[in-house]
C-alpha cells in the first residue's frame, strides 16, 4: 500500500513537471486572504507501539497495541498571501467516534519461547477526541514563475481513544469476552518540519485543465511523541508511559479548480509515516510499581482523502 502511494504521488509529480515546462504565468495564489473548508476521510490509518521485557529473556516485543484511524474530520485552513511569503494555519477534529476496525492487542509473554505470540485479543474503539493543527510559512524567495518554494512549520496531532466490548484468545485455549470499556489510550506528536511546496497551472497539459492547478508538497519532520495507556480492566491504576522522539515523511498531491475567481473546489491526498523510539514506563499503584526501560517503538501510517471549498476575500 505505501509503494502504491508513492508511485501515485510519483505520476502526480510527472504530471506537473510537464506542466510547467511551457508555463511562464504567475501560479501562485495572488497577496490576500482566502479561507479553507473541508472534509478528510482516514483510510487505512493506525498508530501503533509497543515494548520489549526488561528483564530475562528479553523478548521484543512483549506487548503490541495497533489502534485504527478511520474516521471523518472537518477542518477550517486559513491562508494569507504577501509578496514574498504566505502563511497558512489549519485545525482538523473528528466528526465521528466509532471506528469500522478492531484495534489489535498482541502479547509474548512465554518465557520459554520469546518469539510465539501467546495472547491475542480485539476490541472495538472509538475516537473520543482527534485533533490535527498545522502551521506553516512558505516563502516566495525567487521569482514568482519559479514552481518551488521551501516551507517550514510545525504540526501538532492528538488522539484520545477508547477501546471496548473486545475478545481475548490464549495460545493455551482459554477465550473469554471483555466486556465494557478496556484501555484508555492517549497520544500526542509534535513535529517541526522543512520541505518544499511545487505548485503549476494544469493548462499547459490539454485544454480541458484550464484554470485548474495542482501542488505537490513533500516535507520531513523531526518528532517528539507521548503515549499514556490505563488499563481499566487491570488491578490496581495500571499505566504505561512513553516518551519517544524519531521523525516524519509527509507527501500530499492536491488539485485546485477555480468555479468563479473567488471561489475554488479543492481535492488532495496526503500521507504521513511517523516513527520514533524511546523509554517506556509502568505503573501500578497497588502493587507499589513504578520503573522505566528504555526500547519503546511508536509509529504511525495516516493516509487522508480531502474535500475543500476555497473562499478568497
């Protein structure tokens, strides 16, 4: 799936370039302000960690924990244009709650044979709060005709879920339901990020493309993220903490269709692969626990489809 992607993105890049060969206009938006209203779809979406045993035999992972993104966001971008620079802000939060997939919970917890999954279950899981926040600066350095502009900004993500009604099965037999709500699980990353945005005027292509554009923008990140699991299933205040830094790829491939001058259709696919690694942390307050260990992996495939309207003032 992430190779079908990039060949996309790849065809999406190929086109432009063709694009922009002939093309000698201004491409880029004129100074002003216009505002962004949209609707993104997650498709075969998750973020994931897991841990290793700290102790003898060490194996690792010992636990895994795969929790689905897929549900519907609406979002508000508002973009100002000078000269030689733009600025652009954008706020995304979850429509719906309710995922379509099981979150995964796998553990090896044989001591005698580290590498056998011993225990699997699914639970269904919900969404109860999603937050994406991007701010970002690109600036117009070379003249306005020339199709890149390099960007920086930062990105904030948040998800907040629940898992519930699921169903545990054991490598030794046993299988048993579990009803109500099972872990809460929190997650947030922080990325600073630089790239590169590629903008042109489809025109240039066939005919049947006037006034419609794409952009094309590829950017890496470098990521701090944390986790915090409660597992309310489990005796005592049991939670598990991690703290892990990594980094980010982000690839998006947008068309833009101009319906009067103050008004434009937006459609764009963007892609962001998230891994870090760090510390992990335990606590149980009813059995007195509370240490950490360090081989604690997070990552994360978030692959959107958006719907835009562009308003310009």
């Amino acid at each position: 799936m992430f190779k079908q992607r990039v060949v996309l993105v790849s065809l999406t890049l190929y086109v432009c370039l063709l694009g922009s060969v002939a093309s000698s206009q201004e491409i880029y938006p004129q100074p002003g302000f216009s505002s962004r209203f949209g609707l993104a779809k997650l498709l075969n979406s998750f973020t994931s960690y897991q841990f290793p045993n700290p102790f003898p035999p060490q194996q690792d992972p010992l636990s895994r924990l795969e929790f689905p993104i897929d549900q519907w966001f609406a979002g508000l971008t508002s973009v100002y244009v000078a000269p030689s620079w733009e600025l652009k802000g954008q706020i995304w939060t979850n429509l719906n709650r309710e995922s379509s997939l099981m979150m995964q919970d796998s553990d090896w917890d044989d001591d005698a044979a580290p590498n056998q999954k011993t225990i699997f279950s699914e639970s269904k899981c919900r969404l109860n709060r999603g937050m994406l926040v991007d701010i970002s600066c690109s600036l117009g350095i070379l003249p306005n005709s020339f199709l890149v502009r390099p960007i920086g900004g930062y990105r904030y993500q948040h998800f907040f879920f629940t898992t519930h009604d699921g169903f545990q099965a054991a490598l030794s037999g046993d299988a048993f339901e579990l009803p109500g709500d099972g872990i809460d699980f929190r997650q947030s990353f922080h990325h600073g990020y630089i790239g590169g945005i590629y903008r042109t005027n489809l025109g240039m292509v066939s005919p049947l493309l006037a006034q419609t554009y794409a952009e094309f923008q590829a950017d890496y990140a470098l990521v701090v993220a944390k986790n915090e699991d409660l597992h309310l299933l489990r005796s005592g205040d049991h939670v598990t903490m991690d703290n892990t830094r990594g980094h980010c790829w982000h690839i998006s491939a947008a068309w833009e269709f101009l319906f009067t001058n103050d008004v434009r259709g937006r459609v764009t696919g963007d892609f962001k692969r998230l891994v870090t690694d760090g510390d992990h942390r335990l606590k149980n307050s009813l059995f007195a626990l509370d240490f950490s260990f360090g081989g604690s992996h997070v990552w994360s495939d978030q692959f959107s489809l958006l719907g835009e309207v562009v308003c310009s003032f």
